[in-house]
C-alpha cells in the first residue's frame, strides 16, 4: 500500500484521533447491537494502539440524526459492546467537541480509551467545517483512519482533521485496500464480478470499469429490468431507469469484444404482482414476463448458469443480491448464489459491503469467503476507479 499506516509512527504516549466506522444496525426498540462486525473489525487498531500505551480517542458516526441530537443515535450501547469484546473499559463522552470532552482527554492515560459522541450530531461533520475539524483535531496529536466505509465521504473527520494533524491508516484501512486493490491489479483469471441491487445508475461506474477489466460479468437484481428492456423484451411493472437505456445497450454491445467481459444476464426470473410477503409468484423466462407482474428473483437455470460460471473462476467479486433478498422466497437466488461463492476454497472471493455483507454475515459465511468489505459506497467507488478523499489526505510512505 502507498499510504503510511500505524506501523510507520510513534504512537507511545500520543493523543490519538482514529476514526472508526461504528455505524452498526440495532434493534432500537430493544437497544440492541444485531451485528458487531464493524466493531470487530476495528478491533486490531485499537488492540495496537493500547499495547503500545497510546491514549486512544475514538470518533464515529452512527445513523443519520441530521445534525441534531437524537437519544436513540447515541453511542453509548457501541462502548459498551466495545468495552466487552476489548475486556477494557471505554470511557465515554456527551459530545465530541467542548470543554468536558477537552478534560476527558486530558485524563486519559498510555492505553485508556475514550469514545466520543456521534459525530453527526453536528451537522458541521457532514459539510467539513474547518472551525469543526480543527477543535476535532485539536484534541490529538495524530490522526488514525480506520474508517473505509466512510473514506469516500469528504467529512470534517475523514478529510478536515488531516490538515491539521499527521494522518495515517489504521489497519482495517490498510487490509480493504490492499483487497480490493489485488481486483484492480492482477487478479487470478478467470475473473468473475456479479453485481446485483436495484439500480443501474447506482453502480454505472462499476459496471464500466469492471466490464473492460473482468472476463465475466454477471448481472442480477432489479437492475435486470433496464437490461432487459434494453435488449427489447417486455418487463411488466419493473422499474426500469428510462435514461440508462442507451447505457445498457452500450454496456451489452461492448460485451464479449477483445478488451471487455461477456456479460450475462438471467435467462428465466421469478415474477410477483407485489414485493409482498406471502404474495403468490410464478417462474418465468425471459421472454415471458407477464404485464401484471414484476421481476423478484432470478430462476433456477439462471442460478445453475451463473453457479457454473462462478464454480470456473479463479477471482470473484460479488456487490448487490440478485433478488428481493429481504421478502423471502425471493432471497433463494441470493442465497443459493452466496452458498457456490462461500463454497470456491481455491478462488479469491471479494464481497463488496453494504447489502452484501449483511447478507453473508446473516448467513453465517463471513468466514467462508477471502474478504468482506466494511464499506459498500466506498468499495464502489473505488472499484470505480475514483480517489478516496479519506484516503488521499494520508501520509504516502515516501514522505518522511
């Protein structure tokens, strides 16, 4: 990696600033953290910082409170949860700036910790106040960035606070990197990416990039619609993106050329009235999709010719479900699919955040593949080929 991490500054003794991304979904009514994984992936960081007898500040953001204080968006339930994994304890503060916050850090100690208030209960963050980024800043010594499902967001504690403090990444930052990083310079071939959701224009520059640098691209999800449509077949009532029409039709007639990938489409899909619960469905191919009816899943040949595909392949990128993965039965696509890419033992498999590790994670197959991305808008981006801002405002280890 061109970036200095962690490893390459002295850390004994210093006021730490590391953003984290504590963002983790909750049961509000319970108060209840359903998945820690975020928290578990800080997890070396943090450990490192406290053995080499650092004060370590963590920021975060949590939710989206819009500038405003919300009660339930507090961070307290992630300190304590952090408190339990870490078996230390994680002092907390009522805001992430002021005067009391001020004398918490001053309090701290070599190894202690201290977890600061969502950060976007000010709405300066978000707009990258300078005024905000330096009283941040102000509190440490150094800036840590362990945060890379927010490294494409232009934040006050993503991109401000590096102009005022020597910035480095932490080593979440430093493994989705590198991850990610192996898919964009030599990937083991053959190089499958499949790439579900319900929008193109969500993932266009992903689509772009990856069909000029992959051999195969599988495309599912609700996405299917506009591709469909652009081939001339009937859609029913999916949602189709009228003015990405021309884009699939140039995407599809790139396909399979010297320099690009053979996309593959479904060829029989799974249709209902509503994306209901419960509500009656019907297979269908492709060129049968009744006018009443919308598309929520991919069939069973195309989850045999996709899983063929994937079985042959030496690299796998996967980012979005090809279903309604969150109505079932409409999740047996993406389940099913999941299941063959946790099961390719001698493949690099990427999992590309967002939706798509929530699913993996609530499958239990988190394990099974090479890496699970944090980040799903900042793996995207990147997989786009567009700078990271939280990345470029850090040391690059040629300075000294």
């Amino acid at each position: 990696m061109q970036k200095k991490t962690v490893r390459d500054i002295p850390v004994e003794g210093k006021r730490v600033l590391v953003r984290v991304d504590f963002n983790v979904p909750m049961d509000m009514e319970a108060g209840i953290i359903t998945d820690d994984s975020r928290i578990r992936a800080s997890l070396p960081t943090i450990r490192y910082l406290v053995a080499h007898r650092a004060k370590v500040i963590l920021c975060s953001h949590f939710g989206r409170p819009k500038g405003k204080v919300v009660e339930g968006l507090r961070m307290a339930p992630v300190a304590q949860r952090l408190s339990e994994l870490l078996e230390l304890p994680v002092e907390t503060a009522d805001d992430c700036i002021g005067e009391e916050v001020k004398t918490k850090v001053k309090m701290l100690g070599g190894g202690d910790i201290l977890l600061l208030e969502n950060l976007r209960f000010h709405p300066e963050e978000e707009a990258n106040d300078p005024s905000f980024a330096k009283e941040l800043a102000g509190l440490a010594d150094l800036y840590v960035d362990d945060a890379f499902g927010t490294s494409h967001r232009a934040h006050a504690s993503t991109v401000g606070v590096a102009q005022y403090l020597p910035a480095v990444a932490g080593f979440l930052l430093e493994k989705e990197l590198e991850a990610l990083g192996h898919l964009l310079s030599e990937p083991q071939r053959p190089f499958a990416c499949m790439i579900g959701g319900a929008k193109v224009s969500d993932k266009m520059g992903l689509l772009q990039n990856m069909l000029r640098w992959v051999d195969i691209l599988l495309i599912g999800g609700g996405m299917v619609a506009t591709f469909l449509k652009a081939m001339g077949y009937e859609v029913g009532n999916s949602p189709i993106e009228v003015d990405k029409l021309e884009l699939a039709k140039e995407l599809l007639q790139e396909s399979g050329g010297k320099r690009t990938a053979k996309i593959l489409l479904p060829v029989d899909v799974v249709v209902a009235p509503a994306i209901t619960p419960g509500i009656g469905s019907q297979l269908v191919s492709i060129d049968g999709i009744p006018s009443d009816s919308l598309i929520v899943d991919i069939g069973p040949n195309t989850i045999e010719l996709f899983s063929n595909e994937l079985r042959r392949c030496h690299t796998v990128m996967w980012n979005g479900p090809v279903g309604v993965y969150e109505v079932p039965p409409f999740d047996h696509g993406t389940r099913s699919l999941v299941s063959v890419l946790s099961s390719l033992s001698n493949a690099t498999t990427i999992v590309g955040g967002g939706s798509s590790a929530e699913v993996i994670q609530e499958m239990g197959l988190g394990d099974k593949v090479t890496h699970v991305s944090t980040g799903g808008g900042a793996s995207l981006r990147f997989l786009e080929g567009t700078p990271l801002p939280g990345v470029e405002v850090l040391l690059d280890r040629e300075e000294r």
